[in-house]
C-alpha cells in the first residue's frame, strides 16, 4: 500500500491527492485534507483519476507506418526516424516549415524542454499549444490593460468576496472546487452574478441571473460600465492613480446606453441596471471568467471590456477582487508561463528582445535563436493545409477532436509529410501519425504542474511507465542529444527547474525543496520570495493599467434561416476535453457515455422531438448525429454540445473564424439547424 | 504465534428474515460469492430482431434447483454481468433458457457469440414467484415486452402442474407484431385449452399479415370478468406500464394482496450488496425482483 | 486489566512485527492524517479522527475479484500471508465497522470481504486521546482489544480471545482496575447530535420533509461523491471487467448513489433520476431505510462527510436543516 501525493491531471484547479497504488497497480485515491484547494474533497474525476492509468489501451510501445499501417517498433528507429526527417524537411522547405504543439497536459519541466528543443536544435519559433484555444484572448487582453494575463488573485479569494460576476464560466462543472466555493460564499450572504445563456447551476443560486445573447458579451460589459459612468459609482481615486486612457473608455461606453444594450443582448434595460450597481457597489467584487469569454472572435475584446469594469469599480489588487480567467487544462497556465508559445520564451519573455535572447543563447550555449515570432497553432493548421507546414510534432494533445471544424483539421493532418505524435493513448490525431510515441501519464514520472492560481505543484512518480513507455522529458533529451545537441542531459526533472529558476524571473525562486508539501504562486522571484497570492496590489504589473474600450461586434455566424440556431459548446461535468482518459474511467464513462444536445423543449416541440429521441444537428461544416436532451435550463434558440465523444464529435460543427489579434477559434457561437432523425 | 491466532468465525448464512429461498443457495452454482461457473452456449434462435434465446444444458452431475421468476447473473467475459431471468420452469429440467434483448454493450456482445462459446452463470437469485400464494387461485398473468421472458418460466410451470390453479389467463402486450416474444409458444397457449391467452400491440406496419388486436395493454383488462376474491394477478413489464395496469386491476376489484409485480432494477452482485437495485429499504435483487403490491407500499417503487 | 504506556505499546507491536501486518494512523507527506503501515515513527494515536474511509482497509476503493484466463481458469487475487492488525479506531469507527461486518456476512456472504476481514484483529483507542486531551468515548465491545488513555497510560481492555491473546504476550505494565471511573465518563457524554438525528430520522419516517426542501439541498450538489466515498458504512460497489491480452479481470470498486447513471438500467429508466432523488435517498438510506432493515441507523455521526463537502450538505448538516426546518 503506497500513497503519492501529486496533483490531478485534470482540470487547472489544481487539487492534490495521494494515489494509492499497491505493488504497482493503481487501486484508488485518497484525498489530501491539508491541500488549501482541495481540502479532502476531490471531484468526480479526480475521484476517479487512478483507472486510466494502466487501462490496457495505453500505448505501451512506439509506432511506426509503414505500407500505410501503423506497426510496433522499436525507440532507437522510432527516434532515428524522427532525428532524421525533421531537419531534412527544414532542408528543403526551410526553418518554419516543422511545427511544434506542445501540450498543456504534460509538466512545467517538459514544456520547457520543448520549446528549448524546438528553438535551441531545430531554430524555430513555430511552437504553441492549446492554450491558443481557451486562454489566448486572456493573455493578450489582460497583457495590454493589466500587465499579466494570469488569474489576478487566488482561488482562496473565493472565500472573501461580497459579489461575484461569473460570466462564460460554468464554474460548478469544469472547476467544481471553485464553484463550490462561490456556492457556499453565496450561502454566507455573497452575492452572485451569472451571465449566461444557459441556467447552469450556479444561475439557480444567483441573485441576478442575466441571460444575454450569446455573443453579445462586450455590449453587455459596456452598457454595465455606462451604468456606473452615468450614476457616479465609478471608483474615481483609483482610476486616477491607478490608470491611463480613462477619457477615450468613457467616450466609448457613453454609445452603451441600457436601451441599446437591451436590444443587442436580450436582456432588459433594468437587468443591465441591476447587474452594475451590484457589481460597483460591492466592497470587493470578484470577476470570474472562463472560455465563454475567450472563444470568441472578439475574444480579446471580451477581456479587456472585463478588466475596464474592473478598473473602473477599483475592484483589483485586493483579496476578493481581480479579474479571474479559470484556466481549462491542468497546466495550461504552466505551459504558457513555460514560453510554449510562438513569441514568447518562458516567463513572457519576447523572443524578438535582443536582451532576452542573448541571456536564453547564452544559458543554452548556442550560436543564435529566431528572432521572428513563430505561428499559432490554429494558423499552422492552415498553413499544413496550404502545404507550408511539412512537418508536425505534437505531444500530448489530440486536435482531430479539440480543434474546431474538423473537416479542416483533417485535411491539413493529412497534407502533412511527416507527423509524429507523442500520447499515451492512440487518439484520433495518432491516426495519422507516421511516428507515434508512447508517453508516460502523470503518474508515470517526476514534475510539476502549474494551477490556475499561478500555484506551482509537485507530481510525483508513482509507478514506472508502463510497457515501453518513457517520460515525455526523457524523449525529448533523447531527441535533443540524437541531434547533435549537447546541451539537454538532466538527471532528473528538479534539474530542469533549476534551469527554469534560472532563466524565468517570474519562477526565480521555484525548486522542488521549496514546493515540496504545498505549491507557490508566482512570481516568486528569489529564494526568500513568499509568492503571490495576489497580483496588482498596489500597483499593477505593467506599471499603471490601461483602459482599452473595445466595440461590440456581432460573432461570425449568426442565425439565419437556413440554420436558424445559434450553436454553443462546451464540456460536461464528468468528462475531460478530448475524453481520452475519462471515456475509459468506469463510472465516468456509465454517466455520459454518448453525446447529446441540450435543446429548450419550446423548440424540441415545435420540431417534434422528444427527450432521447436520435436528431441530426448541421452547421455549414458538417452534421452529427447524437441524442436530445430537452432542459429548460436552455434558452429557446440555442443548442449546446460537448465536444468528447469521438462517435459525434462536437467539433466537426463549430466554427473556425478567429480572433484577429489571439487566433483563438469562436467555439461558442455558430449557427446551426437541428432535425429529428426519422 | 500465527497459529494460535483465531480466524473469526462468520456463519455461512445470516439471519436476515427476507431471505426464504435461502434453501437453494446448496444448488448454486458457482461457489465463491462473485466467482461464476463457466457454461457453453448450446444453442441461440432468433426471438425477434432485438431478442434471441440462448439455451444452456445442465449437466445431471449439477443440482441445479431454480423458482420460476428467478433469476441468473451472467458473465459475458471482458463486457461484465447482467442479470437474466430464466425464462424456462423448473419443471422442465436439464436446460436453461433466457431470452435476451440488445440494449446495450453486454447484451451485444451477447448477441454475436456463436454456439460453444462460453459465458459465466451465477444464481438463481432472487425470490422468484411465490407459488404458493399462487395456488388455487385463478391467475392473471400479464406481460409486456421483454416481461415475458421472466413469466415465460411461471407459464411453463402453470402448465406443468395445471392441476394446481384454476383459470389461467395470459395477457401480452408488444409493440409490434414483430417484438412479439416465443411467437410459436404463443400460438400454441392461444390454441391450448389450458389457458386464455390474449395479445395485443401498439401498431401495426401497414400491409403485415397481424389480424390481432391493436392498442395498449392494459386495454385488456376491463372486458374481463374477474372473481376478485380468488384471482391473483402476475405483472411483468416495463415500469411505464405499471401504473396503467395496477389501476385497470384495481377497478376489477383486486386489492394489493392479489397483485404481484416483478421489478427491474439496475443490478450488479446479485447479492444483496452492491446496492444499485435499492427500493427504499428492500433489495431488488434478494427481496424481489417479485413483489406483492402490498409490500410495497409507500415505497418508491414505481419510480 | 493491564496499563501500558505509549512506548511500551509500540515495543510490543515492533516484537510482533514479523507476525501481523500493522496498520494504523500516519502522518502522510504533506500532513494528511492517514492509515498506514507501521514504520519507524511511532503511531500518530492521539492525531484524531482519520478522515478518510478507513474500512477501506477492507473493502479498498478498487479490488480485483479474479482474473480468468484464455482457459477460462480462474485466479483469485491472493490474500496477504500475514493477518492484519489494526490499531487506532474510535468508538464510531468501531460502530460502522460492526455494521458493515454484519452487512456482508448477512445474507449471502460476500467472501470477498469477510476473508480479509477474518483474518484481522482490531484494537481500538478512546479515553483521553483527543487531539487536545479531549474524551473520546469508550466502545466497550465492539473490537477485539480497547486501549482506554487515561492521560498517562492506556488501559488495555480484551473483549475477544484474540485481544485476550495479544495481551497475554505484553510483558510489560501493571494490573489495575480504575477503568470504572473513564467508563463512567464515557457514558456521562452529551450527544445532541444524535438526538437531533434521530429526530430528523423520524420527521422522515412520517414523511414530513417536502420535495422541496431535497430540491434546494440537491441545488448545492455538485456531485463530488466524497461524502459516499469517505462514509465508512456506505458499501456500494460497481462491478466492471477489464480486458486485457490474454485474459480479463472483474474488478470491483466503489460506487455513488449520487451518480445518476448509479440506478439507471439499460432502458434509460431511472429511479433516481434527478438530483433530488439521490439526495434524498442518501439521507434517506441511512436514517430510515437502514433502521427498517437494520434496526439502527447506519450514520455513526462520525462526522466524516461533513468535513468533506464542499458545499456544506454532509449529514449531520442536513439533519440539522431538516429539524429546523420540519421539527
Ligand atoms: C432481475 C432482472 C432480470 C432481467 N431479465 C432479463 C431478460 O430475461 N432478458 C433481457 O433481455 N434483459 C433482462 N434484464 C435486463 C438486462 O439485465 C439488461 O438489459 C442488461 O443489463 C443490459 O446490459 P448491457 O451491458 O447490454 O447494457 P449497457 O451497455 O449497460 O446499457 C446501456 C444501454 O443503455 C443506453 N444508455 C446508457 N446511458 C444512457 C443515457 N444517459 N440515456 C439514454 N440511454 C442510455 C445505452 O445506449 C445502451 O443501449 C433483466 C434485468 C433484471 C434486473
Ligand atoms: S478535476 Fe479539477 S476540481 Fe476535480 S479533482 Fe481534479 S483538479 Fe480538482
Ligand atoms: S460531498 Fe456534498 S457536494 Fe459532494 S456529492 Fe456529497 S453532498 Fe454532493
Ligand atoms: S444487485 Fe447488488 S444489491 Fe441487488
């Protein structure tokens, strides 16, 4: 009877547990009752994280196609095969033409490893990760109004807010530590904002439950603020000290009036009234956001207009207060703290800096780095389909069901000469896989994951990788090395975080001895550094916070009469993403095991379907088959989907217009037509 | 020092007062609590096109003892357990017989198993029909869908021992023509003497050659006549139809003691502890699945 | 009766090391309080209540039934050569542990987890043992051997032959015979909470709680499962098959009756099919179901589910609710 303590490989809350294994088999999870997040109560899933690990699926060796099949084979030709053909593809079609995804699933130390592998031996900025598809629009948004795209304050906040406005967060479902929090601060006297289409189940606990139009975020935001402008609540000290650009935020927000905002969303004058008077008078309001906002083509709009409202009530900076984006995958916060993005090393900093540059040549002891961002990955996928990408490495993360529209994602995975997938299960992206390399899952080796908190925290080995399968930081220090590079050989993965310590200011005080028990926030700038609970105290990490008004525009698709819905996504309490690991968890998968749409039983009779009945739902890109689930708790208009079931995937719906500025796809709105199967 | 160690002694059977077929658990088969016996298929038929009949034979070596209404837990391997009733009386001995339909992962790995292969057999379980409230009294025996698999095996032993009750009168209702179960054992209850045996269907494709009745179930019930005081009525169907047809029988005069349900819940021991088929305070699986009206009340049962 | 200190105590389980397979509560690596193997450190007797399920010394969150081969020949997962000896439960631990005993022997014997549970010896603690020095109730019977604090020392009362046994080979302590005064303590214990428990079990029993009141308490569910995964007399289990090369193995592994795939049958039928349902049936079960089948309630207050739910809807919190509410 062994007990490791490590944190769950699910969502970014970040709970800590202990797995239990016994003689090397999994058999169960015991919870840490000490974990200031997950005090001895996990979720379902984390509940459940033990099963998957040895489920005989898992891929326990490489492979390799050859005549059009994949086949078992060795690593010394896997890896040969994979040393040799990206740099004869960067021969002859150039240094951008090979693509990295690196994955927000795997640890803090591999995600560094990668982008070093990516930028030191192969000279590419071409390397991004899922983060382009929650979070971008947070990290651009709040870059340019606060300085830092992470969550501003921690998940303890939760406990010392007086209001909250959850808004394109389904917080009880994807982070249910966090939404049980605000439940029981609402049951303490908080009151509870929710904007949202659908009443999930924090709307049943609100004081005000807004319902506006999907999409029409930004007019909502904007007429809240022309509320607090025209009836004096704005926090005028604060905006004075603390902010630029205030005039040009009032101009804007002045063409907010409720009357229009009522119009555009659905909402009436008097909701918009409500909501912004809550919000301003509080003591300490506390935004809380998640991808309802991101995923927008006017994602980043939608994050900055978050961070004015913050602003301008002078709700930052203080326990309770902030703007808070929940982060989706476990260490999706990690992997963007860790530079596994096309223009940033790790610790945002600009691969274009000279300065930042010359230190990252140095520490790496090459010659020179690229000095051009690199693509995001939804623009690789297009570029893969327009033959400019040749070659694709993708660890950890399984586009074919994640990525939107999935005719297109198809396509371009098969103009590819070359891909090379490193899972450890065969997913439907390893399908095309010329190379597929076998990982160890997070309870197969050593690291840390970085929570949604900016909390950095241990996962500990828990049993060797099954079968034939190796560390993902063990694979690329192979790589790295058969390549010719020197300069990637650690003895264990504390090593890695030394050398992360030493390049990063924001994770300059981080070693395991520190974080041993319980993770630190950053930054955490020096050995004595306590971390940060909270970011902007006083001053705001860009030195003052800028006010960046942004005008509402309508989504990229909307109703028409052909497809007379509006189409939304999003996940289901009991699977994660891709469903990969809880579609092979017994009880997980007992409770969903095949997709559904949610549809409003005034639209469900009008067309004639009943509950369960099998319907057809279409949008331009292609139709699925799955079963209907009439809810109230849906409004007539709309229909919403998951996206984890590979039989109907989700995605082959949804759309792939971007944001111009974070290339984040806009998953929750589409338009989209439904009929019953006969 | 381990030697003088004393393992606790556990008595084989408890003492729980439900638990009156306890008398069978020497004829189970299969001996440790979750470790099933492992039996070839004999032979598979096609029932309908969702249902087949899987037949297995009982070596004599095997004291193999079942009440009709019980049921086995069956082992497909890889895919788990489900419960199945036995769908042939104890009076016909030396085989088993179930009638099972595709719903869903089990159940269709069921289906594509070929004669010779080998499943997994634990049981009988359950309580089965009590006979013996059964006998001497007229019987109402009412099935829907798959219901008639269960009372399939009651039927049989009505007909084995036809001496023991008075009228019999069989009611079945399907959806289709098609979803009818054991067509020929119908046709020939229908042309028995033994019995009245009425059938009914919600609809009919156009152009079948069905010359039977059409509607629902419990439609049956009110044109016949029915001396309350000596019939006891036998319910077995899916749980939408329960409520119709108690109220049919109610209005016949049949209170709560003369109306026996057989429940479906979600099982998985069998054994009264995995509790997934709860009733309140009653276990499907070693209560029931056979219940008098009566003892359930103010249960939640039809839920 | 015998007195032993807490060092000598632990002398004698390190003498018997090679013969039992000790567990009992550790300090786990960042604090959690645990159960554990016996190792150099010495018991953490006195760190209060394990919060985790600690019958699943047992009836462990996953177990193997048996593996089948290609030859259809079975394997039962082998049981540990050593017996178990437990040291450190409580009185309500004692309780829970006495029902499901009784649980899975009643009836058909579930030999999954009588075997493992025969072969063990249980030593309870209570007396002065609280975190801080606070009175722990006394179980008087319900494990083989009680290890009564009485500040200083434990007093060791045998209730089986086998404590009888165990105690015979501890060389140590002095006879005494003040466990009357500790007893007497023992039973002086207020309990409201059980009063208000049985209250609320009988609000129930008439029927007096409405659809209502479940609906709000299933409002704040968010269907974590840990309060059926921490109770120690919540025995569900689902059963399922892996397949692997060349043969499969049945596990089993803890269920939850808040799971609304818990009760729902191949049909789609479900008789706990909203979340009201299934709260109401885990409070339900324990304080009137249980008493009908049982003849006592089977929540121990051992306050267990409480302190892990995160929305504050453990049992002694609905109860309390209910009595307000309904009482
Ligand atoms: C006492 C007893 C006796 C029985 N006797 C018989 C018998 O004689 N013959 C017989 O055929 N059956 C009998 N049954 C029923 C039988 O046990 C079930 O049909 C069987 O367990 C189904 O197992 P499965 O693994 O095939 O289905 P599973 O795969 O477990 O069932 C899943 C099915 O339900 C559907 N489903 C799952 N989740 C949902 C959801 N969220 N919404 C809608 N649908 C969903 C799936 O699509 C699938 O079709 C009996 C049951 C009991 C309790
Ligand atoms: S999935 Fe998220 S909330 Fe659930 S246990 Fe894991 S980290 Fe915690
Ligand atoms: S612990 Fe609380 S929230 Fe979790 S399942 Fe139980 S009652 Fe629901
Ligand atoms: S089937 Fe397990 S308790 Fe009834």
């Amino acid at each position: 009877m062994k007990k490791t303590l490590t944190t769950c490989p699910f969502c970014a809350t970040g709970c800590m547990y202990y797995l239990q294994s016994d003689h090397d088999k999994f058999v169960g999870i015991e919870p840490s009752t000490v974990h200031s997040i997950a005090k001895g109560h996990p979720c379902v899933k984390g509940w459940n994280a033990f099963q998957f690990i040895h489920h005989p699926d898992r891929l326990t060796t490489p492979l390799i196609r050859k005549n059009g099949v994949l086949e078992a084979a060795g690593w010394e030709e896997a890896l040969d095969l994979v040393v040799h053909t990206l740099p004869s593809l960067q021969a002859r079609y150039g240094h951008d033409s090979i693509m990295f995804f690196s994955s927000a699933r795997t640890t803090n130390e591999e995600n560094y490893l990668f982008m070093k592998l990516a930028r030191a031996v192969f000279k590419t900025n071409n390397v991004d990760h899922c983060a382009r598809l929650c979070h971008s629009s947070s990290v651009l948004g709040l870059a340019a109004t606060f300085g830092s795209g992470a969550m501003s304050n921690s998940i303890s906040c939760v406990d010392e807010a007086d209001t909250f406005f959850v808004i394109g967060s389904n917080t009880t479902e994807n982070h249910p530590q966090i939404g049980a929090r605000i439940l029981q601060s609402v049951k303490r006297g908080a009151k509870l904002i929710v904007a949202d289409s659908r009443t999930i189940r924090l709307a049943k606990a609100a004081t005000l439950h807004l319902r506006h139009r999907n999409g029409s975020d930004v007019a909502l935001i904007n007429g809240m603020m022309h509320v607090i402008i025209r009836d004096g609540l704005e926090n005028r000290e604060f905006i004075e000290s603390r902010t630029q650009n205030y005039e040009q935020l009032k101009n804007t927000v002045l063409r907010y009036p409720p009357s229009i905002v009522a119009e555009i969303t659905g909402l009436t004058p008097q909701e918009i009234i409500d909501a912004a008077h809550l919000y301003a008078t509080s003591p300490a309001a506390m935004i809380i956001y998640s991808v309802g906002i991101t995923q927008h083509t006017h994602g980043v709009d939608n994050v900055r207009s978050l961070a004015n409202l913050a602003m301008l009530t002078g709700h930052v900076g203080r326990p309770g207060t902030g703007v808070n984006p929940l982060r989706g995958q476990n260490n999706v916060q990690g992997a963007c703290d860790m530079g596994a993005l096309p223009n940033v090393f790790s610790g945002y900093q600009k691969v274009a800096d000279e300065a930042v540059r010359q230190k990252f040549v140095n520490e790496w002891r090459v010659a020179d780095l690229p000095a051009h961002a690199g693509l995001p990955m939804t623009r690789a996928l297009n570029a893969a389909e327009r033959g400019e990408i040749k070659g694709l490495y993708i660890v950890g993360e399984d586009p074919v069901i994640s990525d939107p529209d999935q005719g297109h994602v198809r396509n371009a995975l098969q103009q590819l000469d070359f891909l090379v997938v490193q899972d450890i299960f065969l997913t439907a992206t390893a399908e095309y896989a010329d190379v597929v390399l076998p990982a160890a899952c997070f309870a197969e080796k050593d690291g840390t994951f970085t929570s949604t908190e900016r909390r950095i925290q241990r996962v500990r080995k828990a049993a060797l990788p099954i079968g034939g399968a190796r560390a993902d930081w063990e694979i690329f220090c192979e790589i790295a090395s058969r390549a010719g590079y020197k300069y990637m050989h650690y003895n264990a993965p504390s090593e890695i975080m030394d050398e992360i310590a030493r390049v990063t200011p924001i994770y300059g005080g981080i070693s395991y001895s520190r974080i041993d028990q319980i993770g630190l926030q950053w930054p955490c700038l020096d050995e004595h550094h306590p971390g940060t609970p909270i970011l902007h105290v006083g001053r705001f990490v860009g030195g003052m916070g800028c006010f960046c008004p942004a005008e509402y525009r309508p989504p990229a698709e909307t109703p028409d009469a052909e497809y007379p819905f509006i189409l939304t996504t999003g996940r289901s309490y009991f699977h994660y993403h891709t469903g990969s690991m809880t579609r092979r968890t017994r009880l997980l998968e007992r409770e969903e095991n095949r997709s559904y749409v949610e549809i409003n039983p005034v639209d469900a009779h009008r067309l004639g379907i009943r509950d369960r009945d099998f319907v057809m739902v279409a949008t331009r890109r292609g139709e699925i088959v799955m079963s209907a689930r009439m809810t109230k708790d849906i409004t007539p208009g709309v229909l919403f989907i998951t996206f984890h079931f590979e039989e109907s995937p989700g995605n082959l719906l949804t759309n792939n217009a971007l944001d111009p500025e974070s290339h984040i796809p806009e998953y929750k709105v589409c338009a989209a037509r439904i009929t019953r199967k006969p | 020092m381990v030697s003088c160690f004393e393992k606790k002694q556990y008595s084989e059977r408890g003492n729980c007062d439900c638990f009156h077929f306890g008398v069978f658990m020497d004829s189970r088969i299969g001996h440790a609590a979750y470790e099933p016996a492992i039996y070839s298929i004999h032979s598979i038929s096609d029932l309908t096109p969702h249902e087949k009949l899987f037949r297995i034979e009982i070596p004599d070596a095997v004291d193999f003892r079942h009440e009709p209404g019980q049921f086995v837990q069956l082992s497909v391997w890889g895919w788990g357990e489900a419960p199945i009733s036995i769908s042939n009386s104890p009076t016909r001995k030396g085989y088993l017989e179930f009638a099972i339909r595709h719903a869903g992962s089990l159940t269709g790995a069921l289906h594509q198993m070929r004669p010779g292969s080998k499943i997994g057999l634990r049981g009988p379980f359950g309580n089965g029909f009590d006979v013996n409230r059964l006998r001497s009294q007229n019987l109402l025996l009412i099935a829907g869908g798959c219901g008639l698999a269960p009372l399939r095996s009651l039927i049989q032993y009505c007909e084995d021992c036809r001496d023991e009750f008075m009228d019999i009168r069989i009611l079945y209702g399907a959806k289709t023509p098609h979803d009818l179960l054991y067509k020929s054992d119908l046709a020939a209850w229908m042309e028995s003497e033994t019995f009245d045996c009425r059938i009914i269907v919600d609809f009919v494709a156009p152009n079948h050659g069905y010359s039977g009745k059409i509607g629902l179930l419990p439609e049956l019930i009110p044109p016949l006549e029915v001396e309350a005081e000596n019939t006891t009525a036998v319910l077995v169907g899916p749980p939408m139809m329960y409520p119709f047809v108690v109220e049919a029988l109610r209005k016949k005069g049949l209170d709560d003691e003369r109306i026996m349900v057989s429940l479906e819940r979600h099982m998985k021991c069998g054994i009264g502890k995995c509790g997934h088929c709860a009733i309140d305070h009653f276990s499907c699986c070693i209560d029931g699945p056979v219940f008098l009206l009566r003892d359930l009340q103010g249960t939640e049962w039809a839920g | 009766m015998k007195t032993i200190t807490c060092d000598q105590f632990h002398h004698f389980l390190y003498s018997i090391r090679e013969d039992f397979e000790i567990v009992g509560p550790v300090i786990l690596h960042d604090g959690t309080l645990s159960l554990g193997r016996l190792t150099a450190e010495p018991l953490a007797l006195f760190a209060g209540r394990i919060p985790f399920r600690f019958t699943s010394l047992f009836f462990p969150h996953s177990e193997r039934l048996f593996a089948m081969s290609d030859e259809y020949r079975f394997d039962k997962s082998g049981s540990s050569a050593k017996p178990l000896l437990v040291v450190g439960w409580r009185a309500e631990d004692l309780e829970a542990l006495e029902f499901i005993d009784e649980f899975f022997r009643t009836g058909f014997r579930d030999d999954v987890f009588c075997d493992r549970r025969q072969s063990s010896v249980v030593i309870g603690v209570s007396g002065r043992c609280g975190v801080n020095g606070e009175f722990c109730r006394i179980s008087e019977g319900k494990c083989d051997m009680e290890l009564i604090y009485d500040g200083k020392h434990f007093i060791m009362a045998e209730y089986t032959e086998n404590g009888r046994f165990l105690s015979e080979k501890i060389v140590w302590g002095e006879e005494t015979d003040s466990l009357e005064a500790l007893l007497q303590e023992s039973r002086a214990l207020r309990t409201p909470e059980r009063e208000i428990l049985q209250t609320a079990s009988q609000l129930l029993m008439r029927n007096q709680v409405d659809d209502d009141f479940w609906a709000e308490i299933a409002d704040r569910c968010i269907q974590c499962t840990s309060c059926t995964n921490v109770c120690p007399t919540c025995t569900c289990f689902d059963v399922y098959d892996m397949r692997l090369k060349r043969k499969i193995e049945r596990y089993r592994m803890w269920d939850s009756c808040q799971m609304s795939g818990f009760m729902r049958e191949a049909s789609g039928h479900n008789p706990l099919a909203s979340q009201s349902d299934r709260t109401r049936r885990r409070i339900r079960h324990k304080l009137v179901d249980d008493l009908h089948r049982w003849g006592r309630m089977t929540c121990f207050l051992c306050g267990r589910c409480d302190d892990v739910c995160p929305t504050g809807i453990g049992m002694k919190a609905v109860a309390a609710e209910i009595v307000e509410r309904f009482g």
